[in-house]
C-alpha cells in the first residue's frame, strides 16, 4: 500500500464547469494534487459540477483536502454540485466539513508571539540562576542529611555504602590504573627533550613525581569518576523518578536522601582518595619506564631521586583533593537525577549535564586548590 | 477506505499456534479467527498470553510453531519490504501509549504520515489536528509532550497516532485501562464511531467488562494457552467451561451483565437505545 501501487489522485477539467476526479484521494495518492488543485482556473460566480465517479478510494486525507478545496471556491461564491460520489465517501466528506469548520472556529486569536532573542536570553538567564540556587539547596539537604546520620549511627545504610565502593571504585580500578600510567608516560617523554637539552635527566623524577602526585592522579581519577559513576548516579536517580520509584520510597516512609544519596557521597569519599593513590603509583611507575627508555634513567637512580625531591606534604596535597571532588561529583550527579522530569528525553539531557558539570566544577575546585596552596606556600 | 465487503471475511487467521518462553509454554496449539469490520476482544487472566499473542499479530514476536495471517499476509518468513506495507495497513494503540517523550502530541500524530508520505507539512498538521479532535482531544493539547498529559488525554493521543495513516485494522491494547468512568465511556463511543465511520476491524485486549458488553461483537476466552470459547458476551454467559465463568461469576461481572440486562430492557420500553448508565 505504498504510494507505488496506487493511482495519484488527479483532477481534469474537461469543460470549465465541471471537475473530474480520479484515481486515490489517500495519503499515498496525492502527493501532486495540492498544485493542481491551486493550478485550477474557475469562472467567478459559476456553476460548478464536482464529478467524483472515478474516486477509487478516499481516506480521512484525501477528504480533508478535497473538502478544503470546496471551502476554498464556496468562499468565492462558487456554486457546487457534487456528484457521483459513494454513500461512504459522502459520509467521510461531511464528517470532515464539520471537523474544518470546527478547526477555523477555534484557530481564531490563539496565536502566541514568537520569543524575542532578549526575551531567550532572559529565560535562559532565570533559569541558570534557578538551577543554581537549587543546586545550593541540595547541597545543604545533603549537609543535613549527613549531620543525621552522623549523629544517629545506626541510620546508616551500610550495604549500600559497600555497593558503591565495589562499583565506583574497585571496579573503576582498570581504567584508572591504565590512563594514569600514560599520562606518567607522556609526562615523562615530554620533559625528556628539555631535560636532556641542559643535561639534567634525572630531574625527569622530580618533573614526574610533583605533576603526578600533586595534580594529575586527583584530576584524572576525578573526571573517569565523573565520567563513570557521576553519569551513572544521575541516570540512575533520573529513570527512578521518571517510572515514580522515587515518590513510592517518599510514601514508604524511606527518605531518598538516606538511600540514595548519602550511600553514594560517603562511598566516593571513602573510593576517591584511594584511586587516588592507585593513580599516583601506576602513574610514577609509567614515568620511570619513559625515563629508562629515554634519558636512560634507571629505575633505582630515578627512585632515589624520587625521595629527595617529592615531600610527603605534595603526596597529601593531591590526596587531600580527592574527597572534595569526590563530594563534587556525587552530589552533582545526585543532584542533576532529581531534576529529571518528563521522559527519557530528559533522562538523557540531565546525565549529560551532569557530566559537563561536574567535570567544570573539577577543575574550578582544583584552580581554586592551587590559588590556596600558593598563598599557603605548600 | 476499505470498499465493502462481506461480514464473512476473515482478517486475522491463526492457526497451530505454538509459543514457548524457556520451559514455559504459553499458547499451545490456539486457532483464532477475526472478521472484516468487528470489534473483536481478546480477554484471560493474567499471564493468559494476551499480550503474547498481540505482539505475535503486530510482527513483534514470532510464534514457535504454526501460522498468522494478517490481511491475507502470512507473517512468517516476511520480507522486510511487506511487513513495512503491513505494518502501514494496521494501527496500534500500546497500553501505556508508546507516545514519543521528544515529540509533541501534534508531531506524534503526524509522524507516520511525515515518515510515509510525501505530503507536505501544512497539510498533515491540519490532518493531525483532525485526528486528535477526532479521538476526543482539545486542539490546546496538540502542542503540548506526552510528560504533560493525563493519563487519559495520553490514551487518546496514542489513539489518535495509530489513526494517522486510516488504517483498516487496529488493536488496541487496554484501552480504558486507568481510565475514569467518563473517560471510558469516551473510548467505548469512540471505538464504536470509528468502527461505523471507517469500517475498521479492530481487535481490543482488555478486562473492562462494560467495554466487553457495550463494544465487542465477539470475545474470545484465553486460558492454558488456547481458546476457550469465541462468541458475543450473551453466549458466552450461558457457557460452563470454568474458565470462562470466572469473567462472569465475580461481583463485577454480576454487576456489569445486570446492567447491560437493564439496558436492554429500557431499549424495548422506549424503542430506541438509551444511553450507558454511568
């Protein structure tokens, strides 16, 4: 029944006062007959015989153009007769004059302007500034939430907790490991052609070890983290409050927050700071191998170095920045799943800024960590 | 528009069918037939093979054994080119709508149509427009995503998308499920006018008994996965099969056959049909 089969709907002319029609007045027939339509030349003021014998079929489409086009020429106090239809086509046609006349009574005054570009920008701006206010709220809630947890132990969901440290951080181990160990690679390669440039090779360690330790391991665990489980909080929590599971818990008595939430910050804060150091090592580790190769480093000199030049306080410094972006992504992606309304449209659209913002956030927290440690000196 | 046609003619023809999930078997042998212009139910308890049996008729699940013909077309082993020109002869109203989040209700109706022919934008608005006045709904609504409506306006969107391309065939699939009296009754009028107006056949899954006595020209009884019994409602009542007589035997089937008695009853007293009691 495509459109290849049938015969297109046509009109002929055959004198100036009668109309012919033919062929299939259905959807997969007139795709030509709205220009011959409009093609068609009719006396003012005449009497117009509409011959509908050679229809062979006439769907809700095909009735609702042709009673247009009789509108159309009624309008211009065209007289018409039609003839020769069936009974049903009839039936269809009436049924679909009284639906247009319906139509263009309703039609009248219901259009809306179309938005202003000043108007957009004032839109997007409120709600830029909404989304952050809420942000701000839920960040408190969360600060609620786990003061009471807190202060009642027992409250805690522990399984959940383990769950999460099983998913967003054994599991993420992989990956972590594998990423960190070619960013030392590539740290170290490409320090190498400098450092070899003024003879000091062996300062490739200290060129490692301070980037890796203090910056890089936090940062690239914190976006796979946000990339990982961050994205996967908030389609979680999303689709949850799309299929009303998260309503259900409310009526049940049982505080989204404490199950939700709370399980997944306190479990990325317990997760991040030891990927943290999973990152460190594997990172360094790829840093010596790069050294080997290149500057022709051994690995004992490159570790003796090591000790002399990374402090205990860089390693802290980089680990310290672990739970904060741990909090940051939990809570974005927590947050970000609430927001979810409608369908899986939205579900897709909240992941995804949960992600982008997440991983700004990130780095904003990280730029802001190393304006503070130049003013603490560490 | 269908040319008439014989009441005798059979639209949907199965036979021998056989379906299996794992070990669990779900239909075992069913024959069923539906005519050219009823409204035909399907009804069984839950886990009957209902739904089962639906998605085997709608190409959505192929059977183990035994044949489906749908419009003369036999489903297994079609090609993809005659399913396409199957699946744009029949329409489909899924139970939970099925309707687009991404897409407003005017954009869901006129989504088949933009896929499939080659009319122009204008034109397949206003007849989306038509399509969802025609299935009961405020024009107001065709602007609005299917996140916005109710549950009821939501049935009557999917209805009205799986009018879009005149179909000659349409399943429904619980289609007053979730429905307030008055919204079901909308629908029972509805599937009636549509039925009067097009010629369609339309096959309906549900456990609405007053859809079962004021709509359906036959209903057939799934259980243990075969037919129990094919007839209108009156016929069925007087039948023994245990299977059966639970749609019948419950408080709510009691209730549903006495009013449909007193309908009756008020038909004789003034001549003419009186409305459904509310």
């Amino acid at each position: 029944m495509n459109s290849s089969q049938v015969t297109p709907a046509a009109v002929d002319q055959s004198t100036p006062q009668e109309l012919a029609l033919s062929g299939s007045w259905t959807v997969w027939g007139m795709g030509a007959i709205g220009a011959q339509l409009d093609a068609l030349t009719v006396p003012v003021r005449a009497e117009i015989i509409v011959n509908g014998t050679r229809i062979d079929a006439l769907d809700t489409g095909g009735a609702w153009v042709l009673q247009s086009f009789i509108d159309r020429l009624r309008d211009k106090g065209i007289k018409l007769t039609i003839s020769g239809l069936r009974l049903q086509f009839t039936k269809l046609l009436e049924v679909a004059a009284q639906a247009a006349e319906d139509q263009t009574k309703l039609q009248s005054g219901e259009l809306t302007p179309p938005t202003s570009r000043l108007e957009n920008l004032g839109r997007n701006a409120k709600s830029t500034f909404d989304q952050i206010v809420a942000l701000l709220g839920f960040v408190g809630e969360c600060a609620v939430g786990f003061a009471v947890s807190v202060a009642h132990p027992a409250r805690i969901r522990w399984r959940p907790i383990l769950y999460n440290i099983r998913s967003a951080g054994f599991d993420a181990l992989p990956i972590v490991g594998l990423l960190s160990f070619l960013l030392g690679i590539v740290v170290a390669y490409q320090g190498a052609d400098q450092l070899r440039q003024y003879g000091a090779n062996i300062f490739v360690a200290d060129l490692v070890g301070l980037s890796m330790l203090r910056e890089f391991a936090p940062l690239i665990t914190a976006i796979i983290i946000a990339g990982r489980s961050g994205s996967a909080y908030a389609a979680q929590i999303g689709t949850m409050s799309v299929t009303e599971e998260i309503d259900a818990m409310r009526t049940l008595g049982i505080v989204p927050m404490d199950l939700l939430v709370l399980p997944k910050i306190l479990a990325l804060l317990v997760a991040m700071p030891l990927l943290t150091v999973f990152a460190d090592v594997l990172g360094v580790f790829g840093g010596m191998i790069m050294s080997r190769a290149q500057l022709g480093v051994g690995f004992g000199e490159f570790l003796d170095r090591f000790v002399k030049a990374v402090s205990v306080t860089a390693y802290l410094v980089g680990i310290c920045k672990a739970p904060v972006f741990a909090v940051i992504i939990a809570v974005v992606g927590c947050f970000q799943g609430f927001r979810t309304k409608g369908g899986a449209d939205s579900v897709g659209r909240q992941t995804t800024r949960s992600v982008v913002q997440s991983i700004f956030l990130v780095i904003v927290a990280d730029a802001l960590f190393s304006v503070a440690f130049s003013a603490l000196d560490l | 528009m269908q040319v008439e046609t014989s009441a005798r003619e059979t639209v949907i023809d199965i036979s021998k069918v056989t379906t299996r999930f794992g070990d669990h078997v779900v239909h075992s042998g069913l024959d069923l037939q539906v005519r050219r212009g009823e409204i035909f139910a399907l009804i069984g308890g839950s886990g009957s093979g209902k739904s089962t049996l639906l998605r085997e008729m709608i190409l959505l699940h192929q059977p183990d054994s035994g044949t489906i013909r749908v419009l003369d077309v036999e489903l297994k082993n079609i090609s993809d080119d005659d399913a396409l020109a199957l699946r744009q002869r029949w329409g489909v109203m899924f139970q939970h709508g099925g309707l687009f989040g991404a897409l407003t209700i005017k954009e869901n109706v006129g989504l088949p149509l933009r896929e499939h022919t080659g009319l122009d934008d204008a034109l397949i608005d206003q007849i989306a427009d038509w399509k969802l006045s025609m299935a009961g709904l405020e024009p107001e609504a065709g602007s609005q995503y299917p996140s916005e409506l109710s549950g009821g306006m939501m049935k009557r969107a999917a209805l009205a998308r799986s009018l879009a391309l005149d179909p000659e065939l349409l399943f429904l699939d619980e289609p007053t499920a979730g429905l307030d009296p008055e919204s079901a009754d909308g629908v029972d009028q509805l599937v009636l006018k549509l039925r009067d107006l097009f010629g369609l056949t339309i096959v309906i899954i549900t456990h609405d008994l007053d859809l079962l006595w004021q709509v359906a020209d036959r209903v057939a009884v799934l259980a243990e996965g075969t037919v129990q019994g094919v007839g209108s409602m009156a016929e069925l009542s007087a039948m023994t099969n245990p299977a059966i007589l639970k749609f019948f035997d419950g408080p709510r089937g009691r209730s549903a056959q006495k009013q449909q008695h007193q309908a009756e009853v008020e038909t004789i007293d003034t001549g003419r049909p009186s409305s459904k009691p509310k």
